[in-house]
C-alpha cells in the first residue's frame, strides 16, 4: 500500500516536470516570437571588428535572439555576415535583412562558387568544402575569405548573452584571441594523436560555438588546414558527425594563435543560469530545449524585449 507521503513525493516531480514541459512550449512557440518585434539594428561596416554566424531555416528565431542579446551589450553596432546553411527561404532571408540593416547574407550555393577559387591550391579542403552533409564548413572557411575588418568573432545561434561580455570586449579591443570553454574534447580525433599526427600543440576543451580571433590566424594556416585533412582518418560523410572537423581545425588554429579561455561566466551545457551569467551555449546534448524555457524566460524577467526596443533604436 502506497502511504500519503509517497504519493506526495511522486506527485511533486512529476509536476515539477509538467511545468517545465509548459514553461518550454510557452517561450518557444509564443514568447520567442516577440524578437520579430524588436526595432532594427543597423549594421557599420566600418567597425574595427565583425560578428560571423551560422543560420538555418528551423533555428531563424534563435538566431535573431541571439545576434539581438549581443548587440543589446555590444558598445558598437559590428558588420555582420550570416551564413546560410542552404535551408533559409526567401522570406527568411527577408525578416533577416530588415532586423539587420546592412548584413551581409552569404548563401550556400554562393559559398560553393567562391571557395572553388579560394580553395584552389588545397583540393583536399575544397573536397570537403563541397560536401553538403558538412554545413560547418562555412563556418570554417567562411570567415578566412569574407572578413573584411582585421577581427571577426563567431557564435552559434543557440548562444544567448545575458549581460555586457566585458572580458570578450577587452580581448576584441586588445587583439587578443580567446574562446569559451567546453566540458568535454568534442573533436572529431582525440588531442593526443593530433599532437602527434600533425606536431602541433593543441588546447583541451575549446568550444567554437563563441569565439574571437584575426582573420589571419585562420586564413594564413590554410596548409595546415589541409595537412590535417590529408592526414586525418576518414569520418563517415554522409553523418552530422562530419562537421567535427570544424570545432576540431577551429581548436587547432586558436591554439596555435595562443588563444586564452574564456571565464566560467561564458557558460556551456546544462550549467544553471544565475544572476553572474554572461552568456550560455544550448548545445545538443540535452540541453538545447532550455534556451526557450530557461534562457529566454531569465531574458524575459530582465526585459530585454523592451530594452531591445530603446537601445536599437538610439542607436
């Protein structure tokens, strides 16, 4: 027989998580929709460094969050490049342009056409920029040829900023190139054999869903780049798990630029969010359901919509 007080301690997680199911559906398919509302932001081209992200057709609203919290904080309004992963519909593309004034939109087959040049003299990596299963490539490679300031950063559209990333500024503003740091090495290969496959020094640990670096330090170790896919045993291509290549190479080269990490503030995973919380990548590992039902609803109470509303519009 059950008692009282077992009934109790059952009914009680399971309400816990029925109000999270909820809370989850509210800010993903009605509060995530007020982004849409938000007052534009007008993109400089002449700014001292760029934001590169990577979007697609499924994740759009994410994506306007995310870019949107940044330049909620950002002291200036930096050019901004959108990658298209081949998925976004004209009227996509569209809500894009009008929420970011002056971006610059680079589509897929686009990307294609100009690494055919680009990547010339490095036919194993034009091999594996031609791959449709691996959309991280334009993340890769994107940034090397379409960068026009000295710097670039790049996050993922499942980064949300909670507050003014003070660190990541002073790194931008100082040259310094940095990263936020992961919880695991999700690289295609691990550290120890890469070390020895390609005698370089690679950092443990480096997410490349927020970065920050010169256009340089990727663009000028194109030969190492290729080195690695020449050398490196073959993924299974026709898998998502190919675009590890990405956060492996983007490891390799921060490292070899002497990048530092990021503060434990720059937050990855299921880490809770508190009131010290800079940023947070939702990765998919579980936790990308809680960019709705915690990230957003945390942007919620310190109503970011409005201020998003006023800043973008002083601006």
């Amino acid at each position: 027989m059950t008692k009282p007080n077992q009934r109790l301690t059952t009914k009680k997680p399971l309400q816990a998580r029925l109000a999270r199911f909820i809370r989850r559906i509210y800010y993903k398919h009605i509060y995530a929709k007020k982004i849409l509302k938000t007052a534009p932001v007008v993109c400089d081209k002449n700014a001292h460094f760029e934001i590169h992200a990577l979007a697609c057709e499924q994740d759009l609203l994410n994506t306007l969050w995310s870019l949107k919290t940044f330049y909620l904080f950002c002291e200036s309004r930096p050019r901004l490049v959108i990658y298209e992963d081949g998925s976004i519909s004209k009227d996509a593309l569209r809500i894009v342009s009008e929420h970011f004034v002056n971006c610059e939109i680079i589509r897929r087959r686009r990307f294609h056409s100009d690494m055919e040049d680009f990547l010339k003299d490095y036919p194993i990596s034009l091999e594996y920029s031609r791959m449709q299963t691996f959309y991280c490539a334009l993340k890769l490679f994107g940034p090397m040829y379409y960068t026009q300031a000295e710097r670039f950063i790049y996050f993922d559209s499942d980064v949300l900023f909670f507050q003014k990333p003070r660190e990541l500024l002073k790194n931008i503003e100082n040259g310094t190139p940095c990263y936020s740091n992961d919880y695991q090495d999700a690289y295609a290969y691990p550290v120890k054999f890469l070390n020895k496959l390609l005698s370089i020094t690679m950092a443990h640990e480096v997410n490349a869903g927020l970065m920050h670096t010169a256009k340089r330090d990727f663009a000028d170790n194109l030969d190492l780049v290729e080195d690695y896919f020449t050398k490196v045993p073959q993924l299974d291509n026709t898998s998502w798990m190919v675009n590890r290549h990405e956060q492996t190479l983007a490891a390799i080269l921060l490292s070899k630029a002497n990048a530092i990490q990021l503060g434990s503030n720059y937050q990855i995973s299921k880490k809770a969010i508190t009131d010290t919380t800079i940023s947070h990548h939702f990765v998919n590992d579980g936790s990308r359901p809680d960019f709705y039902g915690e990230g957003l609803r945390r942007l919620k109470k310190n109503r970011a919509i409005e201020k998003l509303k006023c800043r973008t519009q002083q601006s």
